[in-house]
C-alpha cells in the first residue's frame, strides 16, 4: 500500500468535518491518517473527538496571547525570523485605514501564536494542513514557512458558501439573507488573502421557500463532509497542480490569477 498522507488540522469548535476527515481515513476512503489536531480554542468540541481516536492534540491559546498585548514589551517575544516590514508588504488581511499600532498589535500577535503552531506541527511532519473550522486568519509568517514549495500549496480550507461569493466568517448566513436559491461550500488552498485561494473543489445544494437558516447550515454542513474528504484525496493522489490564469473583470481589466487543475485518475 502506498505511504498515507500525513494530515494535521485546526479546528476551533465542534469539528464535524474533522470528524468526516478521520472517518474517511479510518475507512479507507482517503489514503490519510490524521497526525494531529490544533486549535486556538481550548473548549473546541474537535478535541475531545481527536483523543477519543488517540490522536494528538495541541492548544495555542490565541485569545490568551492577545490578550495580554503589551505595545512595550511584546516585541521582544517575538520571533526571530519576523521581519515585520515584509509581512506588511505581503499580507492581504488588515485594511488601509488601521493605524500602524493596530496593524502591529494584530500581526505580531498572531507571529507569536503562529511560531507556535508551527512548533507544535512540525514534532508531527505533516504533509497537509487542513484548517477545518478554524476561525483564526492566517498571516504570511505562518503560510510562508508552512508552504514549503511553491508548485504546490500545503494547506488547505473550507468555506461555507461557493466562492467567491460571500467570503468571511458567516458564509452560510450570508448566503441565506442575501436570498440565494443554490448555496454552497468550497475548498481552496490559503493563500494570503481571506478566503481567496485557488479553489480545489465545490458542492451545492438547493435553497427552497420557508428554508431557514439552520436548514441551509444542515445540508451545507452535509456536503461539507464529502467535499473535504474528496479533495484530501486528490491531494494524496497527486493530482492537483496549480497553473497561471487571467481573470477579466467587468472593467476589461485583466488580473492573473493562480487556479488548481486536477488531473484524470491514473488506471
Ligand atoms: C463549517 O461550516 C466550515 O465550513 C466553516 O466552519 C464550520 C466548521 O464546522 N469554516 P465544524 O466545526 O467542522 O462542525
């Protein structure tokens, strides 16, 4: 048999498509096995259903560390390879209008959780990362050191809603009042925008009259959990690959863009 794909995932609450993922695994669905399981969160459901499997867990307590951000003294627990001024040019998170000291507060606190992320992952030597509701931003110091090769990305996400519409943290919500009749999830690699990777793979389903919100969240919830096991899969299977685009916008502008191809099974 072949070598199983070292899969290591967040998660900061209930972690039910953590739970698809180790059940695909444990079923031989997808050629995986779920190294470990992180979270920002310590009361996150996922880790109790990660020690019921015996996989290893790991809290790095985000809220904690923000907490106790203090603009005198927190540099110095920074890491040693931040380099403040690239990341700035890099990330695609914070807005214009933020003043530089709330643009420091939120990317040196999230270097200083991140380093420890990447600690704690690397005692597991994933091949994969799967953020699998995990409801922190990820910054450029953690995707560039985690990101390895720039052929292929090695962490992945999932959307509740079919990209690129609705982006951000309420996706399913979103979607619901906007009064959408198809809604959807999506999963795409990370890039350093929120919610703006090149996108692996997408699920819809039908939005009826009278639906209400917690109908539209059960069925998306439901393909959610095919859709992450099937594109682990295509990555386990070495069939994704990421290739040059350009996107014209309504304006004629034309804007590269980096999609995913996903190459025909081999027999
Ligand atoms: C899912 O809807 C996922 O798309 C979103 O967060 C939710 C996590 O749910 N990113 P669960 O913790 O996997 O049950």
């Amino acid at each position: 048999m072949a070598e199983l794909l070292r899969v290591a995932a967040l998660v900061s609450g209930g972690g039910s498509n953590l739970q698809a993922i180790i059940d695909a695994a444990a079923g031989s669905t997808i050629d995986a096995q779920v190294v470990c399981v992180g979270t920002d969160n310590p009361r996150a459901g996922g880790l109790k259903r990660a020690a019921g499997y015996g996989i290893p867990t790991f809290v790095v307590n985000y809220a904690a560390i923000i907490n106790s951000y203090d603009p005198q003294t927190t540099p110095a627990a920074l890491p040693a390879d931040f380099h403040e001024e690239q990341i700035l040019v890099r990330q695609r998170l914070l807005t214009r209008d933020l003043l530089p000291a709330q643009k420091r507060r939120f990317l040196y606190t999230r270097a200083i959780a991140e380093a420890m992320l990447l600690q704690h992952l690397s005692a597991f030597n994933p091949d994969l990362l799967v953020l699998a509701g995990f409801m922190r931003k990820l910054t450029p110091y953690f995707i560039d050191h985690f990101n390895t090769s720039p052929k292929l990305p090695r962490i992945m996400n999932i959307h509740p809603a079919l990209l690129p519409a609705f982006p951000g943290v309420d996706g399913y919500g979103d979607t619901f009042r906007y009064g959408c009749k198809v809604g959807g999830c999506t999963v795409h690699f990370v890039d350093y925008g929120e919610d703006t990777g090149p996108i692996i793979g997408q699920r819809s389903f039908a939005i009826h009259p009278g639906d209400t919100l917690d109908d539209i969240k059960r069925r998306g919830l439901h393909q959610e959990w095919q859709l992450y096991p099937d594109c682990i899969q295509l990555y386990a299977h070495k069939r994704l690959s990421l290739g040059p685009a350009n996107q014209v916008t309504a304006s004629g502008a034309t804007r590269p863009r980096t999609i995913v191809h996903i190459a025909a099974e081999s027999e």
